[in-house]
C-alpha cells in the first residue's frame, strides 16, 4: 500500500520529468533564457524563479480546487481531461500563438509597471508560471500516472489532493529554481549573446508547432465554419498587436496608443464572444488503413461481442490532445513487432477515443483505477484483464502480446 508520503513524491518526481516533455519545454526554455539575459542586466534570478514557482503552484492548486468542487457534484475529472472542452484549447491556443509572436520579436509587451516594463517584472514570471501548468496537463511521465491517479480517486482526502498537486507545481518549477539558488548551475550556462536570440527564436518555431497541434484539436471539437472563424479571429488579433507595436514606433501619444490599442482588443474579444465553441457532433473513430493497426471503436457492445467470440482485446485509451498517447502510437504501438503480435495473437484492438467527453469511456478509465491518459489495458475472454503500465516500450508490449497468444493455446 503507497503512503500518503510516497505518493507526494511521486507527484514531485513526475513533475520534474514534466520539463522534458514537448508540452513544456518550449515554454520553459524561453522563461530561463528571458531569465538569464535580465540576470545579467543585473535583475536579481531569486525573485523571479520564486514568482514562476508561484504561478506553476497557484495554477496547480487552483486546478485542484476544482477537482475538489466537481467531485463533490459527482463529476469525475481526470488528469487533463479540461483538454476536451473547445473553449479552452482555443484560449491555450490563442495564447501560444500570441507567445509564438513575442519570441519572433514580432510585437513588445508594451506594458509598464511603477516604470519597469512588465516583461522585466515578477508579474511576467508569474505568469508564464502559470502558462507552464496549464501547458503541461496534456502530458504524462514516470510517477505522475501514479500520484495523479492517486489525487483524482474520490475515496483520496481533499487535503491529500491539494497537496499531491503542489508537488506536481514544485517538481516542475525545480530547474528553474535551481538555476536561481545554485550558483554551479548558473555558472554551466554560456554568458548571453547572439546565441540566445537563435534559441529563442528556435522556440518560437516550437510554439508555433504547438499552437497548429493545439488547433487540431481544436478543429475535431467544433464544426468547420467554427473553426474557420477562429482563425479569422486570430488574424484580427495579430493585426491588433501589429497596430500596437506600429504606433509606437511612429511616436503617437501614449493616450491615443491606448485607446486604439483598447478599441482593438474589444473588437476581438466581441469576435471571440460570438465565436461558437460548443462541441461538434462527433462520429465514431475512424479505422485506420490496413497498413496501420485494425483499430475497432471501442463500446461496451464491441467488447462484450469480441470476449465472446473467445478473442482478447487490446483498448488503447486515447485523445489528440494526449502528446504521451501520440508520442506512444508513433513509436512504440505503430510498430511492425507490436502489429505482428496483434495478428498472431488474435487480438482485436479498440480505440477508445477521448477527445471528447464521453461519460461511457470515463467511467470505464475509472473501473480501471487510472484517471488520464494514456492508459493501456487487455481483456480477457474469462474476466481478467491485464492493465499496462503509463510507460510502454516495444519489447514490453510485445512480450504482453505475445502471453497473450500463449494464454489461449
């Protein structure tokens, strides 16, 4: 049995490994680079890496707050599960593609506080803290499957919860802070210079990659004429900030600046208000080609007709939001030896497809003890089943496959 101890260093650990997963790494990257060229302007790192590690830990708990108030109405929410709600991965996406910008030099911030521009502030730490949480849900890594599973079960004490959570902000803020509190750290990192306006530049390429992945999503969430119009609302806000930048340059009045700059912003927030983000109807997953893996929709019909008929089947519990789930059919699932273990074993595989919210399949993750994605599991013609873990590697499921064909000899 895991105490309480345990699963809050797991939640630690996980949130460290959190800062090599492509959900973050572009934002973090850009923070600590900003950081250390401020450093050496003479802007104090200690309070800034405090103020990331507020944002990345409000984030976090306010999250868990929430957990808190919809499992007390009988919601269930697992770990990442607000990535299938349209109006949230179109703001996410909006603001990647707005931080995209920014690291193209594309527009300044602009904004100023008691005489210091904001990028220069704790406020601007604080909240790219926040971005770096609500970046990182997406993802999964070694302990976090663990310790998310072990705050989202709704027998876990609330206290437990929101501590869990705080972990998963501290383990994820821990590189930053380590480059502001220990010296050695700082020390390995090369003196700012041309090179860091390539990286930053380099990530600004990622955050673009990023804001058309999130898109993606996003355009299998809504009807195509809604989707049409979000770009549509994109353009106006990046003409927004052009006219921003472009008055300052020409030396306007700071008067004339804001109220243009103001008029503009309400234009696009009238647009993104108007904007229909309510789900699309969504049609069952589609079968991919024979060169790929047979997948079968997953129902709870589907499975009890194939354990039936005596076969195994292997459900792979996905959604186009999930980068772990992505990362995993890319390398370890789609792979010539895991296909060929499926056939011989004579295995039917289901996806069960989570991109949208779906009581019947949350529910099913839930019978299974897991509360996000991916989740990996096979069930057997007499009632058992065989749950994978979070980490799957090719010989893992191969060797899983495989018992499987030894199994119904």
């Amino acid at each position: 049995m895991i105490s309480y101890l345990q699963v809050i260093l797991f939640g630690f650990l996980g949130g460290v490994i959190l800062n090599v997963m492509p959900c973050v790494l572009p934002v973090l990257s850009l923070k600590i680079t900003h950081t250390l060229k401020m450093h050496h302007r003479g802007v104090g790192l200690r309070p800034q890496a405090l103020a990331y590690t507020a944002g990345v830990v409000m984030a976090l708990v306010g999250m868990s707050f929430i957990v808190i108030a919809l499992r007390e109405t009988g919601t269930h929410l697992g770990w990442g599960m607000h990535f299938q709600y349209p109006p949230f991965v179109a703001m996410l996406t909006a603001l990647v593609f707005v931080f995209a910008l920014n690291a193209f030099d594309f527009f300044a911030w602009g904004l100023v506080l008691q005489g210091r521009p904001l990028r220069d502030s704790i406020w601007s730490s604080l909240g790219a803290g926040i971005f770096a949480a609500l970046m990182s849900t997406p993802c999964t890594a070694p302990f976090l499957g663990t310790a998310a599973g072990f705050a989202l079960d709704s027998a876990t004490p609330a206290w437990l919860l929101v501590c869990i959570f705080a972990s998963i902000g501290l383990g994820l803020a821990s590189p930053f802070l380590g480059v502001a509190f220990v010296p050695a750290i700082a020390h390995c990192i090369p003196k700012p210079g041309p090179w860091m306006q390539h990286v930053k530049q380099f990530m600004g390429f990622l955050l673009l990659a990023t804001a058309v992945w999130l898109y993606g999503v996003l355009q299998k969430q809504i009807t195509p004429d809604a989707a049409t119009e979000f770009l549509g609302i994109l353009l106006l806000g990046t003409m927004v900030l052009w006219a921003m930048e472009a008055l300052a340059e020409r030396g306007v009045a700071s008067w004339i600046r804001r109220l243009s700059i103001l008029a503009g912003l309400c234009v696009v927030a009238a647009a993104g208000w108007h904007l229909d983000l309510r789900p699309a109807e969504t049609s069952q997953p589609r079968v991919l080609s024979a060169e790929g893996i047979p997948w079968v929709p997953f129902s709870d019909e589907a499975l009890h007709n194939a354990l039936g008929a005596g076969h195994a089947v292997f459900v792979d519990f996905t959604a186009d939001w999930c980068v772990s789930c992505k990362a995993n059919e890319a390398v370890v699932l789609e792979t010539d030896r895991v296909r060929d273990a499926i056939k011989k074993a004579e295995i039917v595989p289901m996806k069960a497809d989570l991109t949208q919210s779906s009581p019947v399949l949350e529910a099913r993750l839930a019978s299974l003890g897991r509360s996000g994605i991916p989740t990996y599991v096979i069930y057997f013609p007499d009632g058992k089943r065989d749950l994978w873990p979070v980490v799957i590697t090719v010989g893992m499921a191969v060797e899983r496959l495989e018992a499987v064909k030894n199994s119904t000899k």
